[in-house]
C-alpha cells in the first residue's frame, strides 16, 4: 500500500520507500504516509457512516506515532455526542498513530 500511495500522490520520500535509507533515519525502517493512514481511517467511516460522510462533516486529526510498513492499524470509534464522533487509530503494540473526530455540521 505504501508504495501503491507513493505512486498516487507522486510522494517519493525515502523514508517511505527506500529501506536502506529509513535504515539510518531516526525510524529505523520504513514509514506509511502519514495521509495514508488517514485516508485508511476516512474509508472506514465512510463504510460506516456512508450517508452522513455525504453531509457537512469537519474531520481533524493528528499524527502522533508512525506506522510502520509491517504494522497492522485498529480504529477505534467512540460516539461522544449526535454532533461528534472521537476517533482513535492504534497500532498493534497499543501505541496510539492518530488521534482524530468527525464532527457532523
């Protein structure tokens, strides 16, 4: 998938698809575009809340652990009011990758 968004968004940075150069970044392996993982957990609530997704919604996000290439995600939804959905995407070690909401307008 990382290398499939790469080609898509024409975003090459080594970090993301060279292994041998994110060998000896502060990673230590490669990395998933933070936009990925996001696009990741916007097709799951689109799954999920498909007719709402088409109204008025603002999301926001933030990035707060890399994902790495071998790693696997879990999204988490929690339905705080009508208006706001909190969002939590972990990665199999527990660790938290984004934090975001979804708030319906």
């Amino acid at each position: 998938m990382i290398n499939d968004y790469a080609e898509a968004s024409n975003d090459y940075n080594p970090i993301h698809i060279d292994e041998e150069f994110a060998s000896s970044s502060i990673f230590k392996s490669r990395i998933a575009h933070g936009m990925l993982t996001l696009s990741i957990i916007m097709e799951y609530l689109y799954d999920v809340y498909s007719e709402k997704m088409l109204q008025n919604t603002v999301f926001e996000a933030r990035l707060k652990n890399p994902v790495y290439s071998e790693e696997k995600i879990k999204i988490c939804l929690e339905e705080k009011t009508k208006e706001k959905i909190s969002i939590t995407c972990k990665k199999s070690n527990g660790d938290e990758a984004v934090s975001a909401s979804l708030l319906f307008k």
